[in-house]
C-alpha cells in the first residue's frame, strides 16, 4: 500500500507556497509551480512508496553510465582569475582517443609542450623545420545548471574520431565558484563569452574551431562572437546552437497560464535572491522534497512521456548538483541576454540549429529567430522532444552533429 495520497502530495505544494509566504513573498507564484509539479508526480506517488522510490534512485545512480565518460583534465584562467574546468579527449596517431578513464593513450592537453605521440609507444618523425597542423577542435559548452556532462551521449560518439573539449562554465561542475560573485558582481552572459575565450585560449590555442553549444552555452557562444568576431572570422569553421535563445527570454510563459506567469516573474528573482542567502536551509528543503523537484526536473526537461528513467534521474542528478545560490546568481543574466546583433558573425559559416518542439524554456520559435538571422543554416526541429533534447534524443542530435563534422571534412563521410 503506498505511503503518499495525492492530496498529500497537494498538502507538500501548499506547505511549499506558505514557506515562502513567510519569507515575505507572493507564494502564489510558486504554489503554481509547486502544485503543476506535484500533479505530475502525484500518480507515481499513490502506487510506489517512497522508499522504493529512493532504492531504485540509488540504484540507477550506481547502474547508469552517464556522466562517467572522462578525459584529460586541464584548468584555464579567467580574466577576473577564476578557474574553469575542462578536459580534452585527444586523437592518438593509432586512432585511440587519449583520456584519463583507462582507455587507450595517455596524453597532455594542447598547450602543454608535450608531443602528441607522447604515451602511443611510437616515435614520430619529423623533418627538421616542419610543424603538423593543429588539429580541428570541437569545444562543447553546456546549459544553465547543468554541466560538461550534459554532451554525455555526443562524447561518447565522437571520442577516437574528432578531438574535443568538454568545460564547465564558472559556478557549475568542477570549476571555480565565479570570484566576481563571490565579491558581489553580477554574472553575465558577456562574462561567459569571455570565459570560453579562456578555455580556448588554453585548451585549443591553434587550429580550427567548431562550437556548440546548448542553452546558455549557445548563449555563450553568441557573447564570444560579440567580444571576439574576429576569432569567429579567423578559425571558426562551424557552429550548432542547440536549445538556445538570442533574447527575448523575458517573454517566454513556461508553458504556465498567463496569470501564473506574470506572477512567477514578479515574484521570482526577489524568491531566488532570498533562497540563496539560506543555501543550507533551502538545500536541505530540496532533498525533503527531491519528488517535488523531480517532476519540475522532469517537465521542464523532456518533451515525451517515455523517457529512459536512468537519463531522467541523470538529470536530475545535474540539476540538483548546482547550489541554490548559483540558480540564483545566474536567473537574472537571461532576462537581460540579447545578443541577436551578434549573430551576423556567423553568416558564411556552416550552422546547425536545432531544438525540441515540446521546449519550454528555450521554445523552438527562438531558434526560428536564430534562424531567420542566419538564413543559410540548417535548422532542425525535432518532434516528441523538451528542452535537455541531446538526451532525450541522442541519435538525432548526435547524427546532425556528425553531419555537419563530416560537411567540413572534420570526420569522414559515411561516419555513424
């Protein structure tokens, strides 16, 4: 018999609303949210136990593959001295892919003088006053509150066949919390433009370029080629923007009921601002209520009813990883993201957009924007799939991606 009715899972929703309440803000705006969450698990709820739920929890975190794929680790500098985190999956002269996971090769990140047979066994040749190529890059940048993680199901298809960086954006995964924030600046999108300008500046110095990006990754992307057209100009030979936006963030509804959205964005950035000045009060909410949350996770990630509860929960594991106080210090920087004057820098490039039909944080008519700004990009609407839609549909997302690699000569044709 389970230990949950549904009008338990309300009564969760309702204390939720009073909690902020008696913060001293309009929890109406976030009962919405709470109750349109607790409808969505409310069915599970009645029929599994909570600690069954929690079992089998546990053991698709200890079953699931996601998020193990490592490489070569590296740390790159940013301008306010804020250390970002990356790794390189690197191809050997054997075909193998160095990383740091046991797989074959061992190898140092570019940059770091070391000869890139080092660790193969084999001595390569060199005429004296040649220099190779710098190999084609492709540096992937994640979402809001995610992490390098997130491309879990891309690495993993493109490890031994094209070298990549993978990095954490400040704040998230294992790089550095921001230091401006720490000293109370507000991070902003031209902030990670200049990041990723960090990371490849230290990650992939020389040689051709390709970026994607997810979310605010695409986002980022968008900052660098503002800050830095002339990098777009001199090395970039493709870009794919997936589930991401130019601006105009401030208008998207949630999928919420007009009255509930306008009260979610009065409400919202004052809630977040004082959730994280009580992290450790409010992280200890989140795992009291970690069913509340998985259905928020659930809904405002994935598009189809049937998606593998292993790539559900890695999910959810991303979320939950990123500190209150980041979700926080982030929020505002995307009411405040425009960056369509900078897309014209990538006319003449080879670019995939591509986005789930069923998005709503990033809806795919702001990648139709995208789109119209760069009329000779390939866009891609993908039916059936949210807002995490590299997971939710890997192989689509993987085979646009492989198609543009093998359009630039970066992978061979025929490549699967």
């Amino acid at each position: 018999m389970s230990e949950t009715s549904a009008e338990d899972v309300v009564a969760t929703a309702a204390v939720a609303a009073a909690g902020w309440r008696r913060a001293g803000f309009a929890g109406a705006a976030i009962g919405v949210l709470a109750a349109g969450a607790a409808a969505g698990v409310a069915v599970e709820r009645l029929t599994v136990g909570r600690g069954m739920r929690k079992k089998a929890r546990l053991a698709l975190d200890a079953s699931g593959p996601y998020g193990s794929l490592r490489g070569l680790p590296g740390r790159a500098v940013a301008d306010d001295g804020t250390e970002l985190y990356y790794e390189v999956d690197e191809i050997e002269p054997d075909g193998g892919t160095s990383r740091a996971d046991g797989g074959p090769g061992v190898s140092t990140p570019a940059g770091s003088g070391a000869s890139a047979s080092a660790g193969s066994g084999t001595r390569r040749r060199r005429l004296f006053g040649s220099k190779d190529p710098a190999p084609l890059t492709v540096v992937f940048s994640h979402g809001y509150c995610l992490g390098q993680d997130s491309w879990h199901f891309q690495r993993a298809a493109l490890r031994g066949l094209v070298r990549t960086v993978h990095w954490d954006q400040r704040s998230h995964g294992r790089s550095e919390r921001g230091r401006a924030q720490g000293e109370g600046v507000p991070v902003g999108i031209d902030q990670l433009g200049r990041d990723l300008k960090a990371v490849i500046d230290a990650a992939a110095p020389e040689g051709p370029l390709v970026l994607v990006g997810h979310s605010m990754g695409g986002m980022t992307m968008m900052a660098l080629a503002d800050r830095y057209p002339e990098l777009i100009r001199d090395r970039v030979a493709a870009v794919a923007f997936v589930g991401t936006s130019s601006g105009k963030l401030g208008e998207v509804n949630f999928g919420l009921p007009v009255a509930g959205v306008n009260a979610v964005r009065r409400v919202l950035p004052g809630v977040l601002r004082a959730l994280g000045s009580q992290a450790e009060l409010v992280e200890r909410g989140r795992r009291a209520t970690a069913d509340l949350f998985a259905g928020l996770i659930k809904r405002y990630s994935f598009g189809s009813r049937d998606v593998d509860p292993a790539v559900a929960r890695f999910a959810e594991r991303l979320i939950e990883s990123t500190p209150i106080d980041v979700v926080a210090e982030f929020y505002p920087a995307f009411t405040e993201h425009d960056k369509s004057g900078a897309l014209p820098a990538f006319r003449g490039l080879p670019v995939l957009i591509l986005a789930g039909d069923k998005d709503l944080v990033t809806p795919s008519s702001h990648s139709e924007a995208i789109a119209d700004e760069l009329p000779d990009a390939e866009l891609v609407i993908v039916p059936d799939a949210g807002h995490l839609v590299m997971l939710e549909h890997p192989e689509t997302v993987t085979d646009r991606l492989a198609d543009l690699l093998v359009r630039i000569g970066a992978v061979p044709a025929g490549t699967r």
